[in-house]
C-alpha cells in the first residue's frame, strides 16, 4: 500500500473519531449563528440542548458531518502526503 493510500486512510480515520468531540461544537456554533447569538456561553448551551433534548441531541447531524468530514480528511492528508513527496519536504 502507497504512503497516498495510507496517509487517505489514516486521514479519514481520525477525521471520523475527531466529530466525537467536534460535532457538539459544530451544532452549537451553528444554533448560536441560525439564531443570531454574539457570545455564546458553550456549558450554559451544552447544558441546556442536553436538557431539552437529551445526550443524543448532541449528536443531531453527525452522519452529515461524517459525509463531509471522513473523505474531506482524508484527501487532505492523502494530498499532503503526496506534495510532500513531489517537493521532497
């Protein structure tokens, strides 16, 4: 297997386990944004979205994030890894 094919792997893995913590931040941010709040208190608004909807609620969207996230990660990587090579970095 190419270093290409292993950094693409390697990429989308971490970037599927990363939305384990990035995708509450991810709802939050865009809640805050849909409905115009400037300084969003993160505990308070995680808090609250538990409350209201319980843990899953901070999960709302994460197979969409995983659509983009997952084989974004992975080009990235697989792209880095293959200008590295082309530039001798």
């Amino acid at each position: 297997m190419s270093e290409q094919h292993k950094s693409f792997f390697s990429g989308s893995i971490s970037g599927g386990l990363a939305l384990v913590i990035y995708n509450p931040i991810e709802l939050l941010k865009v809640r805050a944004q849909v409905n115009r709040v400037e300084n969003i208190k993160y505990g308070r608004a995680t808090m609250e979205l538990m409350r209201t909807e319980g843990f899953g609620g901070l999960y709302k969207g994460f197979g969409a994030l995983m659509l983009r996230d997952v084989p974004g990660w992975g080009v990235y990587f697989a792209t880095y890894e293959t200008l590295k090579s082309c530039f001798k970095i």
